[in-house]
C-alpha cells in the first residue's frame, strides 16, 4: 500500500498558504533565528533538481528551529534585474517586466509545489520600486561620504550587447551569452571604493563561522602584500612610474621594466621607431579577456617601447616593455622584472633575450628561474643578508634616498558599478550643465525606470535609456538644464541588501526598522552555492559594513553560518544544462513520485556539501522508504492507524528510539541530513520488527520526519488524533539513560592475536573477566599444553593470555 501525494500534498499545501502556518512570529518571549537562501534569479527556463537541494536544507533547519522554541525567519524572493531577460526582449520585442513576471510566477509554482515553509507575506523583489527605492538610497549615501565616483576605466566592451561585461562573463575574449566579441575600452564608469574596506574586509573574516576554503578565496582575492613602492626614472625625461614589490629585496636584479599597454605613460615615452608596433600591439590586446592575459600557460608576448627606466639602486639601465601580462587595474600597472627569480619574467626574458642577473644564492639561472630563498649576492649592500633582514634594509634605503617607500597594497579593485542596460536600477544621479553632479533627493526617491518600447543599445556606448531624451532631460527650478545618468546598476547591487529588506519587508520610511534589524541580524544560517564565494559575499559584506558605519545596521558581519551545498550533476555526471541534455525537471518527479520523495532523496544522496550525479533508482528508493513509513503506521484495509501502536512501553524499542532522537538532532544540527535520514531509517527497521510500539515514539519519528518530508508527516499527524499542525510541536527529546550499555563486546586474545569475541556484563571486574576467558572453547584449544605466563585484562575491552 502507497500514500497518494497527488492528493496528499497539494491538500497540506493549500492549508499551510490559507492559514499563513509558516507567517514568521516575532514573540518576544522565543529566541529568534535567521534562515537564508542565496537569491534566486528566476530565469525562463524554470527550476531543474539542483535547485531544491540548498532550499531543502534551510528548510529542514527552519522546521526544526520552529519546533524547538524559536521565532523563524525564512523568507523568499526574486533578484529579478539583470541581462538575460534585457537580451530576451531585445531578441523577441517583448517587454523584461513581463517576461520577469512570467518567470517569477512560474519559480512561484514550482517552489511553492516543494512545501518550502517560507513566509510569502516577505517576498521581495529587486524590480520592485518600492525596494530598489532604497538601493538607490544606500548609492546616494555612498556618494555622499565619497564612496562612489566616476572614472574612466578600461571595460569589457561588447558592442553587440551594447553593454559593459564582467571579467566573469566574458570566455576566450567572447561574450558568456551569444558569443560575441569583446573589447577593451575605456568609458565613464561609476565606481564604488570598496578597497576602502579592504583591511576589514579581511581582518572580519575571523568573526564568522564560513568554510576555510571560502574564507581563503576572499582573502586571495582581497590579496593583502606588505612591501615597498619604488620610484622609476624614465631616462632623458621628467617623466616617471612606480612600482610596487613584496620583494624590494631583489632590486639589484630588476633588468627590465613592464607597463600594461593601457598605461598613460606608453604613448608618452614611446620612440618614433617604435610606435607602430607599441599601437598594433596596443589594439591586439584589447581583443583579449583578462584571463588570456594571465594566463602563465600561453606563449609570451610584448613589444620594445624604445625607452629606458634607471634603476634607482644602482644607476642601470632598464629597457622598458609593454605586455599583456600586466594588467592597469592592478597594482600600478607597472612591474619591475626580476626574471632570475620568477618563473614569468624568466619566461619572458629568455623570449626577448633579456638580461638575467641573480641576486640569490641557490639553483641555476642558466636552466631555470631560482624562486626559493637564499642569502643575497650581486647586491652591493645587500650581499650575505637573509630575505627579511635585506627587505627592511632596503626600504630603509629607499625611503633615505627618496626612492620609495613602505606600502601596503591590495589586489582588490574598487567595484565597476556601472551596466550601459536598461534592465536595472537607474543610478540616481543627474550631470548638470554647468559641470556640477548631484544625486536625486531622498524624498524623490525611487527614480523610477521608465517605459521604453526600444530598448536596443545606444549605439554610443551609453545604456538605451539615452535614448528616452524626454526622460534623460532635466530643468531645476531655476532653469538649469541637466542630464539624468543613463548607465544602471549591475545585478549585483539588489542582491548586496535583499537579506535586510526581509525583516522589515513593508517600511516605507526607512530601509529597514532599526529594532526589528538588531532583533534578527546575523543571519544564523546562509546556504547556497560556492560559486557566489566571492563576488556576491564580498559586495554584501561591503555594504553591510558601510551600513554599520552610518548606524543603519547593529552587526560588523551580515551572515555568521555560511554552509555551500554541492551540486546535482546529470546522470552522466557533467553539470546539468540544456545543452548537455541531461536536466531533470522537479515538476516531472513532483509528479511522479511526490515533492517529499525529492526532498528525501536529494538529503540522502550524500553529504550536502558533495558535488553527486542524479540517479533515478535513488529516487525508487526513497519513495520506497516512505511507502514503507506509510504501511508501517497506516492500517491498509481501513485506513486507521496500525492496532500495533499502542500507548504501552516496549522496552525493545528503547534504546532505538532514544537513539535516534539525539543523532538525527545532532546530524540535522550539523546539516549531515544523510546520516540523520539513515538513523530514522534504523528505527523504522527496527519498529518492524516489533510487535507493538508505543504511540509516542511513532509521534517523535513523525516529528523527526516532518523537516525532510513535511506532508507526509502532516497527515500522518492529523491521522494520530491531532488537530493542529505539526509545524509548532515540540522538538523530541531523547532520555541519555536509556543509551548506556548494559552489556558490551569484548575480545579474547592468546599472545596478541584475537582469538575469539564475547558479549559480556559491562561492569564484570578483571578477575571474572579471566574467568570467562579461561572458559571459552577457542581460548582453551590455544593454550593447552603451554604455560600461562601472564593474563592482561582491561575491562570493556579485551583479555590477553600470554602463553608458551
């Protein structure tokens, strides 16, 4: 006999959204705690299995934290800007706004047909006016304290999008989506100065609870160096470049010097002889995507600029190169090479026939660049010193000869906080013709994005919303005229806050109610996926702590838990697409086999944060199990619950049940799901094999199982004689007593080697544990004959008889 989830689930569901069951309490007297899950962008193509998997896990976590006492946020919404729905109109002539809503509605459906206990009366959405009102407050309050700027900045150009890309968008010098060609290029740009927050960026990754290796790819990317910035020459000019080094030690091996091709400086210095290479090589580079350009593994290319550098410590002169290796927005866009003692510069040297010159004793430069430490030769004042020792000499000497100085650097980059889209935010900023910028006044607030029917790119660079001049023209009240921005905010920027937008999701006065933040924030639990580890938790760190600093917000961090689930590969193992042809929709296994039997199975197909492909008879499998949950409880020919569940005790079931209640809590705690499932997995296997079971440890299991598979635990409790839902029911709890052993295993050995194994009284004392081992047959066969010299007995573990 099966349970019927056709009937079943859509039932409880119904109840659960007409009741408003998982309406988050605020009851002063409960602790409260924040369940999160990364933001969804609800794209056309629907929710595909691995969607669910991360949701499923705050939602175990939330029905659990609801049941043990606590005040739950769980809520849910839409990071619904960005370009796949700007292409998709532009591609078809149809609206973004319908054709988001067209996908929300349908992300709706779906979600809501999984039982996710969220409280829809919070749902966000980051296209709404009445939310990104107030991310276009926290752009203003940046600008105010000077945090956002404009600058012309080399961008990732895509003429057939008509927009900026990211790095990250952009594959093999195309675009991520369609393929079209990318180009580097400077434009007017908004930035925000997020380096300003770079050391705390860092140093309060010691404040949370997040995976080392997530915690290490921020700090790699934040890419804090301690060294020193020297001061280059260019040799017959005023002009001059810096450099900044972690190994200002190495100095006296500096043979050569690099600027990026976008450098200020190349077209200054530049020889007459040289220039037509250095503006062809400047025009192949803007083809290319920073990862080709930092790529170690590709063939070294650069070209001659003419002039020369003097190298500050010595007087030599150093040919300076431009190459696609070094990039403008790092550092200084400028490198000193030092190729006896990196592999790059090595590389490079030996392709252009450079000078290398070691300044480290050890390897052999003749063969290969030496990158281990050594004491100092070639290097005058440095000779004989150790690595540290020489490092602090020589910035001494640097900052004594004005020739530099001791600087701490970073490799995070302020963020590039303009798109040339019309899908996004309008950044609310007006240039007025008498040269003054000013942002819209908070009580003007939202700008509204405008109705457009075109909205192709420009064809000048600027987003299509320059093309609306009715919307784009302005006259204050003294006749001034002025031009609204037209570039929007990324899709970054609605998913940087969405997490405090949750706990006062209604305010129309302020972002956020200050009580109810303080009330509810850290996030106690953040799950989604890692390959959000940098971006999306680096830019919400960074407006959280601008936020804190301007009294909006009570925590230094936003989530103190971040757990990354693994990912639900097709059945043939690759990450599911369309274009690989292997995802699987939830709405077909919905159907098929129930929502609780994905939640199931996707819990037990392995530990969360596994990276594991699909497989249709897990699936079989885990229905199985509830199915068997089903006939176990549910008597088949009249429906009623089974007549062997009982209100009496059956000590046999003891120690099963009360196991079961500490280890499913303990591994639901920890988010081992797997393991919590196999626990009740064994207590059912077990209450088979009984021939009663008390009532109330069928209704802890209900309990235990109402996370993982919440309508069948629904019915099952309403079936038990409850009338109200099980959402609120207390959490089991589990009597230790009834864990201790009474008995345990122990094992005999002759001379070391175990011989045989007994169960035996937990507290027998050494002597009668002798005793019994004397006794045993196998022992008996072993040492007849021979001569006990000595018997080892400990107590709840083994007996050794040493014989001969």
């Amino acid at each position: 006999m099966t349970f019927n989830h056709k009937e079943m689930e859509p039932k409880w569901q119904k109840k659960w959204e007409d009741e408003k069951i998982f309406k988050t309490t605020e009851d002063a007297d409960k602790s409260n705690f924040y369940a999160l899950d990364m933001f969804p962008y609800p794209s056309g193509s629907g929710l595909h299995v691995g969607h669910p998997e991360g949701y499923t896990a705050t939602d175990i976590i939330s029905r659990m934290k609801r049941m043990q006492g606590f005040n739950v946020l769980h809520p849910i919404g839409w990071d619904a800007f960005g370009l796949p729905a700007e292409q998709y109109a532009i591609d078809t002539g149809n609206d973004p706004a319908a054709f988001t809503a067209h996908n929300i509605a349908n992300f709706t459906r779906q979600i809501k047909s999984l039982g996710f206990s969220y409280d829809w009366d919070r749902e966000i959405n980051t296209t709404d006016p009445n939310y990104y009102k107030w991310t276009q407050w926290i752009f203003t309050k940046l600008y105010e304290k000077g945090l956002a700027y404009e600058a012309g900045v080399a961008v990732n150009w895509c003429p057939a999008l008509g927009t900026v890309l990211a790095n990250e968008e952009v594959i093999d010098g195309k675009s991520e989506r369609g393929g079209y060609p990318v180009f580097r290029k400077p434009m007017r740009q908004w930035m925000l100065k997020i380096t300003a927050y770079a050391d705390r960026l860092l140093d309060d990754l010691d404040l949370v609870d997040w995976p080392e290796n997530i915690k290490d790819m921020q700090r790699n990317w934040i890419g804090r160096s301690e060294g020193a910035e020297v001061a280059f020459q260019v040799k017959g000019s005023d002009a001059n470049f810096t450099v900044f080094t972690t190994r200002p030690d190495t100095l006296f091996g500096a043979t050569y010097a690099v600027l990026a091709p976008e450098h200020d400086l190349v077209d200054k210095i530049v020889t007459a002889n040289q220039k037509e290479a250095v503006t062809a090589y400047q025009k192949q580079v803007e083809l290319k995507s920073e990862l080709e350009r930092t790529d170690l593994a590709k063939d070294k290319t650069g070209v001659f600029t003419g002039a020369f550098a003097i190298n500050p410590v010595n007087g030599e002169e150093m040919p300076i190169w431009i190459a696609d290796y070094v990039l403008i927005q790092y550092g200084t866009g400028a490198i000193m090479a030092v190729p006896a003692h990196d592999e790059r510069d090595y590389a490079f040297a030996k392709q252009f026939q450079l000078t290398i010159k070691p300044v480290l004793a050890g390897g052999n430069v003749e063969e290969e660049a030496y990158t281990g430490d050594g004491d100092h030769i070639n290097s005058e004042f440095l000779d004989g010193l150790n690595k540290d020792d020489a490092i602090a000499k020589m910035i001494d000497w640097l900052e004594e000869n004005k020739a530099g100085t001791r600087k701490i650097s970073f490799r995070l980059r302020d963020w590039l906080f303009s798109r040339q889209r019309y899908w996004g935010e309008p950044i609310p900023v007006i240039h007025w013709e008498d040269g003054e910028t000013t942002t819209i006044p908070e009580q003007e607030l939202p700008l509204l994005l405008p109705k457009a029917t075109e909205i192709k790119p420009s064809g000048t660079g600027e987003s299509p919303l320059a093309n609306l001049t009715d919307w784009v023209n302005v006259v204050d009240e003294n006749g001034r005229k002025g031009l609204r921005e037209t570039n929007t905010m990324p899709q970054w920027a609605g998913s940087s806050w969405y997490f405090l937008r949750y706990i006062d999701p209604t305010n129309n006065e302020v972002l956020a109610d200050k009580e109810k933040l303080e009330k509810w924030l850290p996030v106690d639990v953040y799950i989604g996926g890692a390959e959000h580890a940098v971006l999306h938790l680096l830019y919400a760190r960074f407006w959280h702590k601008f936020l804190y600093d301007i009294g909006v917000v009570p925590t230094k961090e936003p989530f103190q838990k971040l757990f990354n689930q693994g990912m639900i590969l097709g059945d043939n193992n690759e990450k599911m697409s369309k274009s690989r042809g292997n995802v699987v929709n939830p709405d077909d296994v919905v159907e098929q086999y129930g929502a609780d039997t994905l939640r199931l199975y996707e819990m037990f197909m392995g530990p969360l944060e596994a990276s594991i492909p699909w497989n249709a008879n897990g699936l079989e499998g885990a229905r199985k199990f509830l199915d068997r949950v089903w006939r176990l409880f549910i008597e088949e020919a009249t429906g009623e619950i089974n007549a062997k569940i009982t209100p009496d005790a059956n000590l046999n079931l003891e120690k099963s049940y009360h196991q079961m209640v500490k280890l499913v809590t303990e591994h639901y705690e920890n988010m081992r799901f797997n393991t919590g499932i196999s626990q009740l997995m064994i207590f059912i296997n077990d209450a088979y094999k009984a021939t009663t079971i008390p009532k109330n440890y069928v209704e802890g299991f209900v309990q235990l199982l109402s996370p993982i598979a919440p309508h069948l635990a629904e019915e099952l409790w309403s079936r038990l004689g409850h009338a109200e839902t099980i959402a609120y029911e207390s959490w089991p709890t589990f009597d230790a007593s009834k864990l201790v052993e009474d008995e345990v295993e122990i094992v005999l050995q002759v001379n070391g080697k175990v011989r045989a194994k007994v169960t035996v009284a937990k507290d027998l004392s050494r002597e009668e544990l002798e005793q019994i081992a004397r006794a045993n047959d196998k022992i008996n066969e072993e040492i007849t004959g021979k001569t006990v010299r000595k018997v080892i007995a400990v107590p709840g573990k083994l007996v050794n008889i040493v014989a001969n």
